[in-house]
C-alpha cells in the first residue's frame, strides 16, 4: 500500500513537473515571437536604408556592447553551473552562482545604463531636435536601437527578480536535488535573454 501511494506521489509530480517544462517553452516561444517581429521589421527599414544604419551604428559604443555580451555568456554559464550544484546536493555553491549570475545582470544593466546615458547627453534619443535632423534612416535605426534595447533591458531585470526568488526558495529548501524544476526554468529564462542579446549585439554594433 505505502508503495503504491509513493509510485502515485511520484507520477504525479512528474506530471507537474512536464507540466511546468511545457509552460516554460510555451512563455519562451511567445517572447520568440515577440522579438521575432521586432527583427523583421529592423531587418526591413536595414534594407531599405543600409547606408543610414550603418552611419547610425558608429555612433555606439563598440567595446561596451561586446563587453555586455561576454557577460551574459558568462552569465549563462554561471547558471548552468547553478543547476549542476544543486544536482550534487550542493545549496551553498547554487546560492553562490545564482549571486554571481544576478551580480552579472547587473553589471550589464550598468553599462546599457552608461552608453544610453551618453547617448542622451549628446541628444541622440526618440524625438530630440538633434535626432529628428538626422536622415531618416538614422531616425529609424535610434529608434529601433531604444525600443529593442530597452526591452531586452526589461527582461533581464525580470530574470534578475526571477533568479532571486528562485535563491529565496533555494534557502527554505523548496528546490532540492531532486525536485529543482523551478531552478531549471529560471535559467531557460535567462538563456533566452542571453540569445536575444546575441542577436542584438550584431544587428545593432556590427552594421555593415
């Protein structure tokens, strides 16, 4: 009878745990899509005006872009090392690298902070005196490079929220080695902020 009961507990939290899994990829492929849109039409105003984007690309800040991106690899590492920990019973070393990965976020956020600040500062932003006397491809290109940008910004502050309630559960045990579910789905999130960028980073820094 015991035996019974534990083989009905355990193919019922199998069942959750497919469950969430399947609603995890499901919010991942609708954010795909959302963006997928945004890269088709920046891909259709490129086409139109290659010249201007590629003028308007100059104008950012190569070395803080590529350094944003070898953050968020990194980052994405520092996550999958996360799970691994909490495979091998480890909370501590999972607790550690969920900081790390969060620390990295912030990083990041910093230095998109820095260059759009700068940007601000010199009157390249949607709708300044400055901008608006650009050709209108350039128009275009700072307006796309804010909207995409600032989005993206958004969802790493989501999955920075997101990793550090995962940490809270983390500390009162609600994930373990063997139930990490949770954990998982975290860092598919924040996988996904992570290919995001690493479309962004060429459409916007590498402009040919």
């Amino acid at each position: 009878m015991i035996e019974k009961e534990d083989l009905l507990e355990s193919m019922g939290e199998d069942h959750d745990e497919t469950s969430s899994r399947l609603g995890m990829w499901l919010f991942l492929f609708s954010e795909i899509l959302l963006f997928g849109g945004l890269f088709l039409l920046y891909s259709m105003f490129r086409y139109k005006h290659p010249t201007e984007f590629h003028r308007a690309a100059m104008e950012l800040d190569l070395f803080l872009g590529t350094l944003n991106t070898l953050i968020l690899l990194t980052s994405s590492y520092t996550v999958v090392l996360s799970i691994s920990a909490m495979q091998k019973g480890n909370r501590k070393g999972t607790l550690l690298l969920l900081a790390v990965t969060i620390l990295f976020g912030a990083i990041f956020l910093l230095n998109k902070y820095l260059e759009w600040s700068a940007k601000i500062h010199h009157g390249i932003y949607p709708g300044s005196p400055e901008l608006l006397a650009q050709p209108h491809g350039e128009i275009l290109f700072f307006g796309l490079y804010y909207v995409m940008t600032g989005l993206h910004g958004l969802h790493v502050v989501a999955g920075m929220v997101l990793l550090s309630v995962i940490s809270v559960f983390v500390m009162r045990e609600k994930i373990s080695a063997t139930h990490y579910i949770a954990l998982e789905n975290a860092a598919l999130y924040w996988h996904l902020v992570d290919i995001i960028w690493i479309f962004l980073f060429p459409l916007f820094y590498l402009v040919t």
